[in-house]
C-alpha cells in the first residue's frame, strides 16, 4: 500500500526514480547528497518505499522522546550519540554485522547547513563491516532521485573521495548554497 502510495505522489509532484540497488545486494550503506532541506529525508524515504527495500539511517539520540521514538524507529531509525567520539562506527559496524539484510542511509554533509568538508565516517563504516557504498541522490532541478552507481572502497579515502565528487558534481540541491562537495 506505501509502496503504491509513494509512486502516486512522486507521479503527482512530478519526480522519478533512477537506478536501483544491485540484485542480490543485502547490506550496503547508502550515501545521500546533497542534503539541504528537511525535505530530502521525505523525498528519500518515499523512494524507499518505491524501492521496496527498509532503508534504515542514523538520527541524533535526542530526536528519540516520546512521542516521536517509535515513530522514528518505525521509519528506520538509529539513535546516536552525535556528542564526543562515541564509537559510532564500531556501533554501526556491529549492528551490520548482526543484520541479514541491512541498507543504511547517511548523508556525509551531516548538516543541512553549508559545511566546507563531508565526514569521513561512511567510508570507515563501509570499509570496517566490508560492504559497498552507493552513491544516493536527490536531483530538485530535475526532480529526480535514485541510486547513481556503486563504489568499492579502497581504503584510500582520498583518491576514492575524487570519484564521488566526480559524481555529485552537477546535481542540484533544493538549496544549491548550502551544498559543497570539498
């Protein structure tokens, strides 16, 4: 039924999927950029749906009061701590280990606000539990959303880094002026 629901809106407000996640792919962590808006989560998480596959991503721990937790955790929700140096990326790394089945969203701006650098801890997370990154997207001039290609990382976060500027170059955030690759 959301499944349905989701592709009656994005059919409404215009918009379409590109891409999909690899067949027989079962746990990946998914890059989302650019991420501006409030409004990134809703259009990704409608494309989830559209996908048909739980996409789970990571919230600060102070979102998780009631009422909103368990609407949250429905959605996909982890709690972290985004405080001092928590082990986040052993928590993750666990929580993959101990998952059949497990697509983490992250958007490594980690703000919405401009930052002058994207967080590393994706490319650590994926290459601790050893599982591909894809490269999600979220395209407001084109109205378009989606899986955009898949990187094995190398372990040489700058050289891999290159390629993922390469792909984000060009898209088009809802706020252009808070999206910055370097």
């Amino acid at each position: 039924m959301l499944r349905l629901l989701a592709r009656f809106i994005f059919f409404v407000k215009g918009w379409h999927i590109e891409g999909k996640i690899p067949d027989g792919l079962r746990k990946c962590i998914i890059i989302q950029a650019p991420h501006t808006s409030m409004t990134d989560f809703f259009v990704g998480w409608l494309a989830s749906k559209i996908y048909g596959v739980k996409f789970r991503f990571m919230i600060k721990k102070e979102a998780f009061i009631f009422p909103l937790a368990g609407i949250i955790k429905s959605m996909g929700g982890i709690p972290v701590d985004r405080g001092r140096n928590q082990g986040t990326v052993k928590q993750i790394v666990d929580i993959f280990n101990r998952s059949e089945s497990l697509y983490l969203i992250i958007t490594p701006e980690g703000t919405r606000a401009l930052t002058n650098h994207w967080k590393r801890g994706f490319y650590y997370m994926a290459q601790a539990a050893q599982v591909p990154v894809l490269l999600g997207f979220i395209d407001y001039k084109k109205k378009v959303c989606g899986i955009g290609g898949q990187l094995s990382v190398s372990g040489n976060f700058e050289a891999d880094f290159k390629k993922i500027e390469t792909f984000y170059r060009g898209m088009h955030a809802k706020y252009p002026e808070k999206f910055n690759l370097s």
